[in-house]
C-alpha cells in the first residue's frame, strides 16, 4: 500500500539512526590491520541502489524496485531505508510472506511509522498462511497507524481501508462499513474515483445486512 504523498519516506527518515564515526583517531599500525580484516564497505553502492529503488517504487514499477532493493539489501542488510522500501515493494507484488518478517523488524526500530505499522496490518489480513493471518491485530494496528497521520491525509484513506478490510474479517461488518465510508469520503475529497474504499463499502453494507437478517431469524421462536 504506497503512500501518495511523501509523508512515509518523512516519518522514516525521522527515525533513522545514521551510525558514524566517532571521532576518535587509532595508530596507523590499527588502522592498517582494520583495512585488513574488515569488511569492505558497500554503504555507497548500497545507497545509490536504495534510491535508485525507491524511485521505481514511488513510480509504480515494483518488479524493478525489488530487483535493486534486493541487492542493496544483501550488501547491506542494516539498512533502515533498504528494508523500508523493499518491503513496501513485497506488499505491493503481493509477496506477503516475504514481507512479513521484515515489516516485524521495522516495527520494532519505527514503532511509529504509520505506514509499517499499515503495511503490516495489510500483510496479516493477506498472507496465504492461514496460521499467519490475524484480523485482531491488524485491528489493532491500523487503528493506531491513524492516529499518527493528519485525519484528511491522502494516506489516511489507506488507512481506513485497511482497517476496514480488517474488521470485515474480524466479522465486525457495521465497523467495516464505517471505516469504508471514511476512507471514501476522503477518497472523494481528494479527487480519487477509483477508491478502493467504494467496492468495500458495497461488500460490508451487504455482509451487515445478512448478519441482521441472521440475527433475526435466531431470535424468532
């Protein structure tokens, strides 16, 4: 689920952590054992194919952004940002088992990244394991995703599909219907007529009504 406006890369940066040097100085004889045994340093190759991915990502072509990410992930498999987009390019090729684990560890270094936390939420809901899918968390998540971005947002529509993709599979069918019509509603607003939101609407509002028809079929005598 990418983001139509800048606001994930913004909130990832923010929470990055640069590891530099630390100023301190060794003796040559160190310095030449270090340029021995150490590893050779692909944050610069890394870096270039980071932004080189992110860029076909942010422009739809996600089979070409993971062919970079990938690379620039093996070199670097630190890399916040490297992890950030590639997973984000997992989601959108459906590749969700893929992008699981990595979207757990970004949780847990951008705890309040809103777009991890939906890109997860989403990724529950969809994996093929069964085992894997948990509506109640993604509940969860996409409810405090919310919270961390302005209400009329582009990306905030995103946001209430996901949470009503999650209720509607949680059974919460009048839930799923309310985030839905949010979601539109901002859809709407900003122009966009191929809203997800629209289709999720339609198969809440028919899902709740079957549920009170069921309803009052039960509680005849």
């Amino acid at each position: 689920m990418i983001m139509k406006t800048k606001l994930g890369i913004t909130v990832l940066l923010a929470g990055c952590v640069t590891a530099g040097a630390n100023g301190t100085s060794r003796p040559p004889e160190q310095t030449e054992a270090a340029a021995i045994t150490a590893p050779a340093d692909h944050s610069a190759e890394a870096g270039t194919l980071v932004i080189s991915g992110r860029n076909f990502l942010m422009g739809g072509k996600f089979t070409e952004a993971v062919a970079l990410l990938e690379k620039a992930h093996s070199l670097q498999p630190a890399n916040i940002e490297a992890c950030f987009f590639l997973s984000s390019a997992y989601v959108e090729l459906k590749r969700y088992g893929e992008a699981l684990p990595m979207l757990e560890d970004l949780l847990l270094k951008l705890p309040d990244n809103p777009m991890v936390k939906n890109n997860l939420a989403w990724s529950l809901l969809h994996t093929k394991e069964k085992s894997g899918q948990n509506p109640a968390r993604a509940i969860k998540l996409a409810r405090t995703a919310l919270l961390a971005v302005p209400s009329d947002s582009d990306y905030a529509a995103s946001i209430w599909n996901t949470l009503g993709e999650a209720y509607y599979a949680a059974g919460r069918f009048d839930k799923a219907l309310q985030a839905a019509q949010s979601g539109l509603s901002l859809n709407l607003l900003a122009g966009v007529t191929n809203s997800p939101c629209r289709e999720l609407v339609s198969r809440s509002r028919k899902a709740a009504s079957a549920a009170s028809l069921d309803d009052g079929d039960s509680k005849r005598p």
